[in-house]
C-alpha cells in the first residue's frame, strides 16, 4: 500500500528522487503509480526547502498526491498499480469527465495530469540549473522553464504571483546545496542522471495522455 505520510517530514535528497523516477518504469515502460508518487513526494520536499517561493505550486502538489494515494489505497487499488491501467480502467468505467467538468472533477487522470504539467517545469528548471554557470540567474531560468510550460494552464493571477516568486529565489548554490548531494560536481553529475529519467517518465505519460485525447482534461 502506498505510504499516506506527508512529504514534508524529512529533507529533500536528490538522490532519493532519482531513485524513484529510476524504478519507476518496468521493461515494458509502464509507470508504476506508487513510484511516480515517491518521487512526486520528494519535488515537494525540494520546493519546500526553499521556502515559501514555490508554495502556489507544492500545496497543489501535496493535494494531488493525497488523491493519488488514496486510490491506490482503496478497494479499486488494483486498478491503479500503473499510470497505463489506471487510464484504461477510468476511460473504460466512464470515471473521468472528458469534456466538461461533472461528478468526477478528482479522477485520477485529471488528477495525474495537474501533476505531469507541473513535472514538465520542474524537468525544465533543475536542467537548466544543471548546465547554468554558478553565477547564473535562477529567477531568469525558472522563470523561462515555465513560460514554457506550465504557466500556459494558468490564469493571469497564478502567472503574476509566480512571475513575483521567482524573483526572490535564491542563487544557483543554495539550490544545489539543498540537494543534499555534495559537491558541486556532484550535484551536476547526478542532475545528469535523474533529469533525463524524469524526461523519460513524462514523455511516456505525455504519450499516453495524447493517444487517449487527456491532455486538455477539464
């Protein structure tokens, strides 16, 4: 059973993240749901260490999980056990309103798809914190990350506040500091393992998302 715990009881590790998104695909390529979850729950933790910056976004987070969490979890559990037969379980049971909002506005691929937005923009960030100069602007590099992608699902006020946030994010060497990792080789050596694994996951549930017409979901 999936662990309910919040995700803020311990300190962010990237190697814990790294680990989760690592066994998260079996060898057929199919995203194990509780593992997305883990390593979902340690983003949350690396938002959080950061301060309030990133709250408009973890608290999301931190609420989707708990759905997630709670499916896997209940009777139905053994239809969530990867993201592929979750769709085809909810798609097939007439679980998630597709067109417009109605009595299934937390399914769990609407549910699935807030967080694989928001998993774009953090991909997109901790890469360019990967391959930035020590000296480089972080507001500048997540600011851009999600211009490109999330900010798109966002209305005007969300944008604005976070446009506001990221102005005040500390330097390149407190983000890699709080990574918990070590040296600065080593942080940039281990984002250079689990950003391509997190690019894998996304592009597999991208795919997914697309070939079952998800991605715009209400």
């Amino acid at each position: 059973m999936a662990d309910s715990t919040g995700p803020e009881n311990h300190k962010f590790s990237l190697q814990e993240v790294l680990d989760s998104f690592r066994v998260c695909l079996s060898e057929d390529e199919h995203v194990s749901l509780e593992r997305y979850v883990a390593g979902w729950r340690g983003l949350v933790k690396f938002m959080n260490s950061l301060g309030n910056v990133f709250t408009f976004i973890s608290k999301d987070a931190v609420s989707k999980i708990q759905i997630l969490v709670n499916f896997l979890n209940g009777e139905n559990g053994s239809h969530y056990v990867t993201i592929q037969s979750m769709v085809k379980y909810e798609l097939e049971n007439g679980l998630v309103d597709v067109s417009k909002r109605g009595t299934h506005p937390e399914s769990g691929c609407r549910t699935l798809l807030r967080l694989h937005r928001a998993l774009r923009w953090l991909e997109l960030f901790l890469e360019r914190l990967r391959i930035s100069k020590e000296d480089g602007k972080t507001s500048v590099m997540c600011a851009d990350a999600y211009n490109e992608s999330l900010s798109q699902h966002h209305p005007w006020v969300i944008r604005k506040a976070a446009g506001m946030a990221f102005c005040v994010l500390p330097g390149r060497p407190t983000f890699f500091e709080v990574m918990n990792v070590g040296s600065t080789e080593k942080v940039v050596e281990m984002l250079g393992e689990a950003v391509p694994m997190i690019s894998k996951v996304y592009k597999i549930t991208e795919d997914l998302y697309a070939q079952n017409n998800l991605l715009e979901l209400p």
